[in-house]
C-alpha cells in the first residue's frame, strides 16, 4: 500500500455525475478542487450494503464540509450510467438520492491504482484522502470492505489542518475544533501534558 501523505495528490480526468446529475466528460480532479481542500472518497460499489451508508453520510455533511472550503468528490470503479441510475434511485429503494458532490467513473480503474486502492484488480478499498489547496495529500485512511468509515473523522481532520494551519500549533491526540493545541517544541509539550495527560 503506498503511503500519499506528503505527495502530491495524483491527478485525473474521467466521467462524473455531477450534483445537478449532468454528465462532466472531462471532470479534472485539481480543476474541481483549485483553491480548496479536497477529500477524495473511494468506495467498491454501485448498489451495495455499506456503500449508500457512507455516501448518505457524507451528503447529509455536505454544508459542514462547504462551510470548511472543503469539496468532496467520490470515486468507483462502476460507469456513469450506473452513478445515474443510483442517484435516481430513492434512499427507501435501495439508492442514494440526489447526493451533492461528484461521483467519478473509475471504470479503467487508473485511478484507483492510482491511489492504491484497487485490490484483487476489481474494486476500491474505502479510501479517504484529504488533499490541501496546494494538492498535497496531508491525510489517507484505508478501510477494508466490511468497515464502514466515519464521516465525523474527515471533518475532524479538516479542522486540525485549518487549525495548524492558522495557529502554526499541533493537535494531539484526540483534538477537536475548540480544544487547545501544542506548541512543537519540548516547552510546548510539557505544558500541554501538564494541563491535559489525564484527559488523554
């Protein structure tokens, strides 16, 4: 498995239904994305068990991840024509509803090699990559098929990077938007685990 973080995030042009479920021929990752911090999301399937939970998640998200500057963008090794029809499909049949971010059609499966994702040359792992404005990767999570990723965490390590990024501090472990941070130094760690070890 390659490890992203710290690379620049390999860039592609493929097929996506977009949220208005118009067809981008020629949707581009860092066109999509310019400017902004990109959580990029791979899932195996069209019409699965824990694939609609995790998308579902994401869009009931889609304004706390807006109000973040952050866009998302989904990846799947299924066709464009199949997104549609999963888009159309209403939630109590077994669809996902009119989602509000890009699902990609991976179905060369480039881009999940690219990423790394791609096992047993057939479907994508559940990859999260939080990719900065500057189309660096500072994040990736990979969870095997029957795990079901947590939403609440991509947003989470949105804030930290915003917060380290404002504040030029660390998060230790377990931060969360409003909690204080670490300077990185050996000041700055003996004050913080002073005031904090016992909450770790």
């Amino acid at each position: 498995m390659s490890v992203l973080v710290g690379k620049q995030a390999p860039d592609f042009t493929a097929k996506a239904v977009m949220a208005d479920n118009k067809i981008n021929d020629n949707f581009n990752l860092k066109n999509y994305i310019g400017g902004h911090i990109g959580i990029l999301f791979f899932y195996p399937l069209d019409f699965t068990f824990v694939c609609p939970s995790e998308i579902i998640a994401f869009d009931n998200r889609i304004n706390d991840f807006k109000s973040r500057n952050a866009e998302v963008v989904a990846v799947s090794v299924d066709s464009h024509f199949s997104h549609y029809a999963w888009k159309n499909t209403p939630i109590e049949k077994g669809g996902i509803g009119n989602v509000q971010f890009p699902i990609v059609s991976d179905i060369t499966k480039n881009i999940s090699r690219q990423y790394d994702v791609l096992i047993q040359d057939s479907v994508a792992l559940r990859g999260t990559f939080m990719i900065d404005k500057e189309g660096t990767v500072r994040h990736q999570l990979i969870n095997d098929l029957p795990l079901g990723r947590n939403v609440d965490e991509t947003l989470r390590m949105i804030d930290a990077l915003l917060f380290h990024e404002e504040h030029g501090e660390v998060c230790p472990a377990g931060w969360n938007k409003g909690d204080q941070g670490m300077k990185a130094d050996a000041e700055g760690v003996a004050s913080y685990l002073a005031k904090n070890s016992k909450k770790l």
